[in-house]
C-alpha cells in the first residue's frame, strides 16, 4: 500500500524533526547498529585528535621557544656583525683617506723630483757642451803652448843661467839682511815687553785695565793666561772682541759710562754676541763672561747687576751715582 504525497511530506518532517522519531525508524531499518559503531568511531577520533592537538601544541611552543633564542642569537649576531662591519668600514676609510694623502704627497714629490731632475740634466747638458767646447779651445791652445815651449826652451836656458847667477848674489845679499833683520827683531820684541809692561803699570786704558783685573781673576783660580785686548776673532768675517783669553776661553765687553736702561741691554747685547762668537770660533763653551762698566747710574747700577746675573755674566763696575 502506497503512501499519498502528504503522507510522505509528514514523514519526511517527522525524520527531520523528531530525533526519537528518526532513530525508530533507523532501527526499524536496520541502521541502529551502524550509528552506534559511527558515535563510537566518532568519540575514538575525537580522543585521538585531542591527543595529537596537546602533543602538537606543545611542540609548536617548544618550537617557537627555539625558534625565539635561535633569533635572539641571531640578532645579536646580526648586531655584533653590524658593529665590526662598521668599524672595518670606518678602519678602511681612515686607511683610504691616509693611502690617498700619501699618493698626493708621494706625487707632489715625484713631481717635483721629476722637475729637479730635468733641471739637473739641462744644467749638466749644458755644462757638458761647454765643456767639450773649452776641451777643444784647450786642446787648440795647448798646441799653440806647445810650439812656444820649444821655441822659448831656448830662451829658458840663457835665462836660467843668468837667474843662477843673480841667486847666487841673492844668497849672499840675504844672508847679509838676516843678520840685519834678527838684531832688529830682538831690538822690537824687547821694546814690545817694555811697552806692555808700562801698560800695564799704568793702566793705559780702561780696556788694558780690565784685562789686568780678568788675568788676577784668572791666576786666582789656578789659569795662566795673559788675556789680549781688542782681539779680532775670524768668524763670518772679523769680530772684534774688548778683552778675549782663548785658555781658558775669557771674553770681556768694556763701557766707559752706561747712563740708561736701554744701553745697558745694548751693552749686555754686545757680550753676548761677542759670547757667541768666541765659541763658534773655539769651538767650545766660554768659561766666564765679564762686562766692565766705568760708570752708570744707581738705577741703571742696579738693573745691571740683576740681568747680568740672570744670564751668568760678571759685571765689574766702577762707580755708580
């Protein structure tokens, strides 16, 4: 017996609505036992699934844990990296810029050798040509020479002859004057000592008589020397020098009056070049310095013991008022 289409709508709503409905009719079928088979199925792949999803949470967070410290050493890698790459790069520019300045400087000076050396070779070019030329002159004017020579050979010997003669004569005419020119030098070395010694008896000049003082000063400290005044010292041209013992090396710079500041600082100038000039001219340090003053003013007295100690020199003055 067949169902009417509204029969069938009604059952088809009931199975879709009526769970209790649905699985009596399941049963009715047969299908009772394959539903409980799925259900079980179903709750059996849920347990695994849940099993599975715990294990792979927690390999997905020790995984992101790894993961982590692998970037944070990376990262610091990366910095670290980043910072020795930075200073190499700042290594190689300070490099570069001192590489480049020495290839500048190094073709400034090959540059300028370069120059030197064309100028050198056009120099000795031309002093080569200019000497072959005065080889050839030479050469020309030896010839000539040569041709004279032998025809004044000739003349050499007449006039050999006749100088031998006149030697002769020579001789014994100089022998004559050496005995002339001795007695006189004995005659002036003794006038020389005579005048030396009312020098310095008498103290001829302030000059004479600083270097009497210098020579007692001396003598006291164990030296002999007989200083000389106004000596003249060959050092770029001639410097003269007041008073100037060479052992021990003594220089003295004498002033009859020093009435101001400003020569007193020319004076103590002078000694000072006179210092210097002794030395280069010994070649060695001087052993003492004097400046002798006649006269000066209190003041002008005063300053110029102060500046002559500051530079080690000794100050022998007169009178100051």
């Amino acid at each position: 017996m067949g169902l009417t289409p509204e029969e069938r709508r009604r059952f088809l709503r009931a199975l879709e609505e009526d769970e209790e409905f649905r699985l009596a009719v399941a049963g009715a079928v047969g299908l009772g036992e394959v539903l409980r088979e799925l259900r079980d199925l179903r709750r059996d792949s849920e347990r695994r699934w849940r099993r599975w999803y715990k294990t792979w949470k927690k390999f997905q967070e020790e995984n992101e844990k790894r993961w982590q410290r692998w970037y944070e050493t990376w990262r610091k890698f990366q910095e670290e990296n980043e910072k020795r790459w930075l200073e190499n790069e700042r290594r190689w520019r300070d490099w570069y810029e001192t590489w480049r300045k020495f290839q500048e400087e190094n073709e400034k000076r090959w540059q300028e050798n370069e120059k030197k050396w064309r100028e050198w070779y056009e120099t000795w070019r031309k002093f080569l040509e200019e000497n072959e030329e005065r080889w050839r002159e030479n050469e020309r004017r030896w010839k000539e020479n040569e041709e004279r020579w032998e025809e004044n050979r000739k003349l050499w010997r007449e006039w050999f002859e006749t100088w031998r003669r006149f030697l002769e004569d020579y001789e014994r005419r100089w022998r004559v004057n050496e005995e002339r020119w001795e007695r006189a030098f004995r005659e002036f070395k003794w006038i020389r000592s005579a005048i030396e010694q009312l020098q310095e008896a008498l103290g001829v000049s302030l000059e004479f008589y600083t270097a009497q003082w210098i020579r007692e000063w001396l003598s006291a400290r164990g030296y002999h020397c007989r200083p000389t005044v106004h000596a003249s010292l060959l050092i770029d041209g001639v410097k003269e020098v007041d008073v100037f013992c060479p052992d021990p090396p003594v220089v003295a710079e004498v002033k009859a009056a020093v009435p101001t500041v400003k020569a007193a600082e020319e004076a103590l100038a002078q000694l000072k070049a006179a210092v210097e000039a002794a030395e280069r001219f010994l070649g060695r340090r001087i052993y003492a310095a004097f400046l002798a003053v006649e006269s000066a003013p209190g003041d002008v007295a005063e300053y110029l013991r102060r500046r002559a100690e500051e530079a080690g020199y000794i100050l022998i003055l007169g009178r100051s008022h």
